[in-house]
C-alpha cells in the first residue's frame, strides 16, 4: 500500500471519503497524531488493530464533535456533564459507561467506554463533516513512541495505511488526560495535559482502579526501541560516565551533555509545557541515531512534570 501525505486542508475531502469507506486516515490531533477509523464500524476500527500491531485488549478512545453523541453512546451523571462542559473541546478524556451502540471490538469487551472531543481544527472539520463517531487511538505501531509530526507517523505506518493528513506539529505531545467518572468523584487512570489540580475543582480524587483498561495503560509504552533509564540528576552521588556505554546519549531537564554520543535537552528554560511537547520527538530523534543506551533525566514531579514522568517510566520499562 502507498502512504500519501497531503497537508490540510487539501486532505480534508478525501479523509471524510476514506472514513466513510471503512478505510484508515492519520489526522493531528492537539495531543499525538492518531490513527482514525469509523468508530461504529467494527470492520474498520479491526484495520486499526491490524496497522498498529495493537492487542484486542487494548481499548479505543471514541471521538465526536456534537455533543448529543454523549448520551448515544454513554450514560454520563451529572459530573460528566459538568466536565464536558468545562473541557470539551480539549484533551480530556472521559471514561464512562457505555451504551449498547459501541461495538465490543472498540471497549475490547468491557462495559465503560473512552470518549473525547478533541480540540484540533483539522481535526474537527473532518468529524463535523463525517458526523459520526471516530476511534482514534495514536497513530504509532503499539507500545512505541506517539508521534507528534506528519513524519513521525510515516515514519511508524508508511505502507500500512492509505493517508496521513499533515497538521503540523502537536501543540501538547502528551496524550489527552483520562479519568474515570463516577457520581461525585473521579479517578485519573492516565495523567496528561488537564492536571490534576484542576480536576480536583470538580469532584474528589479517588485511587484508580486497575481492573479497568484503557490506552496507555501497559506496563511498557511510549518506549524507543533503545532501552532507556531514567536517573534522578547527572552529577547525582554514584553516577559516573564510566558506567555507561560509550555510546549512550541523554535526554536532559537540567544537566550538561559533555562526554556524551548525543543529547537532547526537554526545555532550556525548564518549562512543562515546552518539555511535554518535545518529549516524544526528542526520544524519537535519540532512538535514530544508533545508540546503545538512552539516559534520561528525571523531571521534577509537579503539574505536567507528573505525565512526563508517567510516560518516561513506561518507556523504561521495555526491558
């Protein structure tokens, strides 16, 4: 199969026509790139699995523009509507109980489904004019680096899948924050750009719970193909450059990149935001160029530095 790319909004047409034929479409997103299919069709959402290489068990997060799809394919409480509210369109998504609409195939078999309006205005023009539901999960083969560019997922699924409409770079990098919402509380099963602090304006934060899957949620993901681990600062007691091989490269927050094969710095100016927008293109950009260990810096664990860090642990744990 030949993988075209086409800028938007040129491509806008032709992804609604492939949408609505069952066929697979890599669209921007304000997160990650992902990997659209037409989510009531089971058919299509299957090609997903297919293309990413993505166990059955591993749920879809469902994506709509009108609102009245909410009480079609859910059965939202009144929390949930208050959050929609508030963060829709945004990279919030909201775990909930599913109707009998939803195919089996996109909750891998469980009674809650994911569900997410998103933000991006290609990404948005293109369900407005499909005006049904998408299921777009990140358009990378499984457990590897989420792309943030057109290359990235050319890079991940050129030949597997017929177009990627290119949007330009991601505004976030990070995947959209996912809670589980219940009557008066909610649970954060994967942290992302909607903190937690602000969450806890809307409801009690309560522990996850485990039993339940969604995206991400493997013990391994986001990880380069070079094995990767994660240390407190250079310079820390018991860290020496001798205890690496040669050819190892950093990803930095704050330290000095002296003796090393490569490096690849989050933020100069140490800023979240900036960090979690340049985490997947850095690690992608360390993994390209032949190392045999990537080291990377731990990032202080507050506001987005605690999804950064969600996401640098799993990556560490390919091994």
């Amino acid at each position: 199969m030949k993988t075209r790319v086409v800028s938007a909004p040129e491509g806008v047409v032709e992804a609604v026509k492939l949408l609505a034929a069952g066929e697979l479409v890599a669209l921007p997103t304000e997160t990650v790139y992902g990997l659209a299919a037409a989510a009531l069709n089971s058919l299509a959402c299957a090609k997903i699995f297919e293309a990413k290489e993505r166990p059955l068990n591993d749920p879809l997060i469902v994506h709509f523009t009108d609102i009245e799809w909410l009480t079609r394919l859910a059965r939202p409480g009144k929390l949930a509507v208050r959050l929609a509210r508030e963060f829709w369109p945004g990279p919030l998504t909201m775990v909930l109980p599913r109707t009998d609409l939803v195919p089996d195939l996109v909750t891998s078999g469980q009674d809650t489904v994911a569900l997410r309006m998103s933000a991006h205005p290609v990404f948005r023009q293109i369900a407005e004019m499909y005006a049904r539901p998408i299921a777009a999960p990140s358009a990378n083969r499984f457990g590897r680096i989420s792309p943030t560019t057109a290359g990235h997922v050319m890079a991940e699924l050129g030949g597997r899948i017929p177009l990627i409409v290119d949007g330009g770079a991601c505004a976030h990098g990070l995947e959209s924050t996912i809670v589980r919402v219940g009557e008066e509380g909610l649970e954060i099963l994967r942290h992302g750009p909607i903190l937690e602090e602000r969450l806890s304006e809307f409801g009690r934060i309560e522990p996850p719970n485990c039993r339940i899957r969604v995206p991400g949620s493997t013990e391994s993901h986001y990880a380069p193909r070079t094995p990767l681990i994660i240390i407190q600062a250079l310079g820390s007691p018991g860290l020496k450059r001798s205890d690496w091989p040669s050819k190892t490269g950093l990803l930095l927050w704050s330290g000095s990149a002296e003796g090393f094969e490569a490096s690849e710095r989050l933020s100069p100016t140490r800023d979240f935001r900036e960090a979690a927008a340049n985490l997947y293109g850095a690690m992608r950009r360390l993994d390209e160029v032949g190392l045999d260990l990537i080291v990377a810096e731990a990032v202080p664990e507050t506001g987005l530095g605690v999804a950064i860090m969600e996401r640098l642990r799993k990556a560490a744990a390919r091994g």
